[in-house]
C-alpha cells in the first residue's frame, strides 16, 4: 500500500511539477505484485525530493558570501602585516589576532538581534521573527558588499600612504598608518556573519524532510568549503588576466600590487550574485510547519513569493 503523506512537512508547492509523474501509476505498475521503487514512488518520496531541489538555487546564491569571507583569513591578514601594530614599545600586535574582532562583533549582536530587533520588526512586519529567514541571508549578503567596499577603501588609503613616504619599492616596509583602519571591515565582516551564517543554519535545518536534516547541515557546511575553492579560482582568474597587461593585481609586492582592484571586483560579484539571490528567493516557498502545541512557541508557514 503507498505510503500517506505527512501533512506536517509537505510543502504546498505547484514547483517541480515533472516529478510527480514518480507517482503514477500505469499499466505495468498495476499488474505488478510488488512495488518496484525505481518506478513507483510514494508522495511522500517526491515531495521531499523537491524540498531539497528548491534549496539548490539558494545554496548556489550564497556560494560568493563565503569567497567574500575567505579573504578574512588571507588578504586582511596580509593587509595588516603591512600596517603599523605597534602597541606600545615592547609589543607588536599580531596581524591575524584582529580576527578576534569578528568573533566578538558576532558575540555583542546576537543577543542584540534577538532582544531587541527582533521585537520591534515583530511589530512593523507582523512577522514572528521579525523578519524572514530569507530575508536575513539577504541582509547578510548585503553587508558582504559593504564588507569589501570597506576593504577596499582601507587599502588604497594604505597605498597612498606608502606613496607619500615612497615605500612603494620596499614590500617588507611597514606602512606608517594604523592597523586599526582595518576594523571596520572586521565589524562589518562579523555583522554579516550574525545575519547570514545563521539565516543559512536555521534555513537548510528548518527547510529539509525531517528525515534528512543532517543532510541540511552537510549542506550548509558546504557552502563554506565551495565558497573557499571558488576564491581559489576567482584569485586564479585575475591574476592570469592581470598578469598579462604586465602588473599583477596580487603579486607579492602589496606596495605594487592593486589588492583594492580585486577588492572592488568582489564587490561587483556579490553585488550581481545578490541580485540572483533576490531573485531566486522572490519564488522561494517555504515548507509549511503545523503551529506546536501548548508549551512550544507558535512558528506558521509564509506564503509563496515572500522574502
């Protein structure tokens, strides 16, 4: 007998209409004695089957966060080895340690978004987080151009500093300009970290079959190992086409180099790649969840089309 579908996680979608062909039932089917499950399907089958699909354009959308994001772990750090870190006479601060500012920016906003944003956009928006979960990758995704766009502005500051104080032939110079011109890219990094890494956890957690939510967290930590090989290759990418005019945007000598030029070429990505993402989330349809019962807190299904 074919399984009953389980209303409590069917989404109420008309999307990826061809699969329910799975689920019909012709001549050969019938006259079989036994279900073959390479040709007969259950609705519950094919309709997880497009729970998963319609997250595939999302998980492609938010692949150029992380190569934004990535470049926390390379170019800043390079930025900052080049900047003055003095603290004191005795100490230098070491360039990777500012880091620790993303961490503590997720740390402060968090409880910020939860107690206090979320409360008031509760109000303007009726909605009872506040706003979609789409809707927070999408800010997310945002900051991440803000990200870039701040980076960028921070480094050709560097680069006329070093002008000034001809230093542009010397790679291992320090720069007389604080690294603390880097933090507002570190802030803003971690600001887009609180909306978008976890929007991405609670959507491919919540917005998977029961059945396969460990797939949702395979599926997110993805995005974050995609993301670093498709810096890899954008880095690849410039460095071949720049190379051949005869300057190289990222050659070793930072002073020399136009690592702002790449920065405002992330920045054109991520903003072509969030116009994709508005425009995949626009025809999002969220899987419908049952409101919990006496202690658990209400969390209804948004209608087709919203963000």
């Amino acid at each position: 007998m074919e399984a009953q579908p389980n209303h409590k996680t069917l989404a109420r979608t008309k999307q990826f209409r061809f699969l329910d062909k799975a689920m019909i039932i012709d001549s050969l089917d019938a006259s079989s004695k036994t279900r073959n499950p390479w040709r007969l399907c259950s609705i519950n089958q094919v309709e997880e089957v497009k729970l998963v699909l319609r997250l595939i354009p999302i998980w492609l959308s938010c692949l150029m966060f992380n190569v934004v994001q990535s470049q926390l772990h390379t170019y800043y750090t390079k930025q900052g080895s080049k900047m003055n870190r003095s603290m004191g006479p005795h100490f230098q601060l070491p360039p990777a340690s500012l880091k620790v500012f993303v961490g503590i920016t997720i740390l402060i906003t968090v409880p910020i978004y939860d107690r206090i944003f979320v409360p008031m956009a509760r109000k303007l928006f009726g909605h009872p987080a506040g706003i979609t979960v789409l809707q927070r990758i999408g800010v997310g995704l945002f900051l991440s151009i803000l990200n870039v766009v701040a980076a960028a502005l921070v480094e050709a500051k560097r680069v006329s500093v070093a002008k000034q104080h001809d230093l542009l032939d010397n790679p291992k110079a320090i720069i007389p300009i604080r690294v603390w011109w880097l933090l507002p890219q570190y802030l803003i990094c971690g600001l887009s970290d609180t909306f978008a890494v976890v929007g991405l956890q609670e959507l491919f957690y919540d917005q998977m079959p029961e059945g396969l939510r460990s797939l949702g967290a395979a599926a997110y930590i993805s995005i974050l190992g995609v993301g670093s090989f498709l810096s890899s290759a954008i880095i690849s990418l410039v460095q071949a086409i720049s190379s051949k005019s005869g300057n190289e945007w990222l050659g070793d000598n930072l002073n020399r180099a136009h690592l702002d030029y790449f920065y405002w070429v992330l920045a054109g990505l991520s903003a072509l790649n969030l116009c994709v993402y508005l425009w995949t989330a626009k025809g999002f349809v969220y899987k419908k969840v049952e409101a919990q019962k006496p202690t658990g807190a209400k969390k209804a299904g948004t209608r087709a089309g919203e963000v």
